[in-house]
C-alpha cells in the first residue's frame, strides 16, 4: 500500500507539474490571418486577352500567307504567286504593317527577323524596284518603310523612303485642278484622294523624322488644302477623284480608304501644328465613315469585297481611326462615339467573324473560307491588332 501510495502521488506530482507549466516558457504559434485573393485588374485582364488573341491572328496570317522561299506575302493561301495576275503590289506594303504591329505591341524580336527578308524579297517580286506607275502603290510601300525605320533604326529603310518620295512629288502638277498627286505617273490628268491622302501623311511624318524640314510640312499642308477644296465636302464626305476638271465635278464613290487617309493627313497636320481646324476636319471625316460606310445590322464597317483591291480598304480606315481615338485632345463626347464603335468592330469580328484558324471574311460578321485572299486577311489583322494596340495604349 504504502509502495502504491507514492506511485500516485509521483504521478500526481509529474502530471500536475506539466499542467500547470508556466505558458511564458512555451512557444506561441499565431495563426495565420487569412489574405483576401487580390482583386482581378479588369483593364490589365483585358489587356492580356487582346494580347493573346492578336498573337494568335498574327501567327496564323503569317503561316498562311508568308512566302518562306521569296520572302513576300502570297496573295492566295496555298498558292505562289507565279503569275503577274497573282502579284498586286500595295496590299504587301499593309501585309508587312500587321506584322510590324506584332512587333511593337509585343517586342518580341522574332518578328523582326521579316523585315529584312521582305524588304528584299519585295523589291526583287517588282522587277528589281520599289517603283510603280500607280503612285499610291508607292505610297504605301514608302509608309511602311517609314514605320520600318522607325522601329529599327536602320538607315535603308529611311533612305528608300526618301527616294519613293522624290518620285512621288513628281507627279504633283497643276495642270489638271489646279494641284494634286496623279494616281498614276502615266495619267497626270488622273487626281484621286488615294494619291493624295497618303502622299501628306508621309510628308508629315518625314516632317517628324527628318529634323523638321519646312519643305516637308509645306509639302503636307499643300496636299491638305488641295484635297479639301477639291475632294472633301463640309460634312467630311471624301469624294474618290475628280471626273471633269473644268466644272469640278467628283466621282461619288466614297470609301473607308479615302475617308481614313484624309483623316490620318489632317489628325498629323493637327499633332504638328495644334491648328483646330486640322483635328475638326479628321472628327469630320471619321465620323461621316462611322455613320455612312457601316453594315448598320451590326455597327460595323461595311464590307467593301471580299477580296482584291476593296477587301483592304478597311485596314487603312483602321490604322488612322485608333491613332485619332487615342488622340488626348478629343472631346468627351466623341472620345465616347469613337470608343463605342471601335470596340464593337474588334468584338463582331472575333466573336462572329472568325473561322476556323483564323480565316476572316470581308464582312466582318461572318467568318472566312478556306480560300481567302490577303487582302481580306490582311483587313481583319490589322483591326485585331489595332484594338491590342489600343488596350495597351489608352487612359485606364
């Protein structure tokens, strides 16, 4: 018993001992207070969305219409341009702008690795020279070089630019209208907005680039006030050429092409020159294209072919429309009509107007065939790369 007793009081003793431990001489362990998840960035969500769905546009344009041998686009998917009915020369200069786009938004220098290819392959397409008879043809291979040096730095690009634009002032004469670019070298009498819209982006532009040269700002405001005297009305309407030059009178053909270069010239008069009445005639003309040459089912612009020349006419309204949305000087209230109307291009096109592995059609809302054409593509590329450009860029 007594042998019993002092076991239960030794455990009594230990046990008790424990229990009643000083908790100062234990370790204290918090638990940790649960972080709320951060919140989504819907702006940065949105941003990284258009990212990845330019990425693929681009990629899939590239690997159907890249022709990997004589390094320029092919006009058809799955068919070399071999013939001179295949070749057309201006869309080549908006096919390298895409992938251009690619390369700015994303910085990925893989893109780059086209422009030397194409600059070379081009030239030797067109007979071993960058000139043209049709003097927009011209213009726009000089913008896009234009572009190309400015995102490389490389001195031939500029220098090529420089010298289609020697050849393009040459065709300015006042015999026919009193002033203008002839849309080709061959028919001085031939004045159309697609010769003269594009010929003063690329004077302002040069103007931007090449120290500030008066000459070339002279040059852009000559173009700006011919064309507006002779092919703009006061609503912004932008008339294709003049049909009799004696009485004035203008082809009423208008189209997102022409609206969108005489836009693009006088919003770079305005970023230049602060002048109000450059940027009121861009608002004009871009808002007269966003309310006349638009498939009003949907909002969207119009379809202008589904493919050769007119199925690229969208793509230069495009490129001049988002640099005007992004313009820091705009109203509220046509920020917000702007806004309203490019977003939903974007939206109707990847929702409605894409097929299978990126084909697109020349009507926004419906989706392309399997023989699509490049201009078509090209069109609907730019417009993706366009609002990928714009989510990266706006005010958030």
């Amino acid at each position: 018993m007594k042998n019993l007793f002092y076991l239960i009081l030794f455990a009594l003793l230990t046990f008790g001992t424990i229990g009643c431990s000083n908790s100062e001489d234990e370790p204290v362990i918090d638990e940790p207070t649960p972080e709320e998840p951060a919140k989504p960035d819907p702006d940065e969500e949105l941003k990284k969305y258009w990212e990845n769905v330019a990425n693929e546009s681009t990629i899939a344009f590239v690997n159907h219409f890249w022709n990997k041998d004589r390094k320029f686009f092919n006009t058809f998917v799955g068919k070399a341009d071999t013939s001179a009915q295949d070749w057309c020369y201006w869309p080549q200069a908006h096919a390298m702008d895409v992938v251009i786009d690619a390369y700015v938004r994303s910085g990925n220098k893989a893109w780059k690795s086209y422009f030397d290819a194409w600059y070379v392959g081009v030239k030797q397409k067109s007979g071993g020279s960058y000139y043209n008879d049709f003097v927009d043809d011209m213009e726009w291979i000089c913008l896009t070089m234009i572009r190309l040096y400015e995102h490389t730095g490389d001195k031939k690009y500029i220098n090529t630019a420089e010298d289609l634009w020697t050849v393009i002032k040459r065709n300015w004469n006042e015999e026919y209208s009193g002033g203008g670019i002839s849309w080709k070298q061959s028919q001085p009498a031939s004045k159309n907005s697609c010769s003269n819209g594009p010929a003063g982006i690329i004077a302002a532009r040069l103007y931007k680039l090449n120290g500030k040269k008066k000459s070339d700002l002279d040059w852009a405001k000559k173009i700006f006030e011919w064309q507006t005297d002779k092919l703009v009305d006061t609503n912004g309407k932008v008339y294709d050429h003049i049909t009799n030059h004696e009485t004035g009178e203008r082809m009423d053909w208008i189209f997102t092409y022409n609206q969108g270069t005489y836009m693009g010239m006088a919003h770079e008069l305005y970023t230049i020159t602060k002048e109000q009445r450059y940027l009121d005639q861009a608002n004009k003309a871009a808002t007269y294209c966003i309310t006349h040459l638009i498939d009003k089912n949907n909002n969207i612009l119009k379809n202008e072919g589904d493919s050769g020349d007119g199925g690229l006419f969208k793509a230069v309204f495009v490129r001049y429309f988002v640099k005007l949305l992004l313009e820091e000087s705009l109203t509220t209230a046509d920020r917000n009509k702007y806004t309203i109307f490019f977003n939903n291009n974007a939206e109707v096109l990847h929702t409605k107007g894409t097929g299978t592995d990126y084909n697109y059609g020349g009507h926004w809302a419906t989706p392309g065939g399997k023989h699509h054409d490049l201009s078509v593509q090209t069109s609907a590329c730019t417009m993706i790369e366009a609002k990928a450009y714009y989510e990266q860029k706006r005010k958030k």
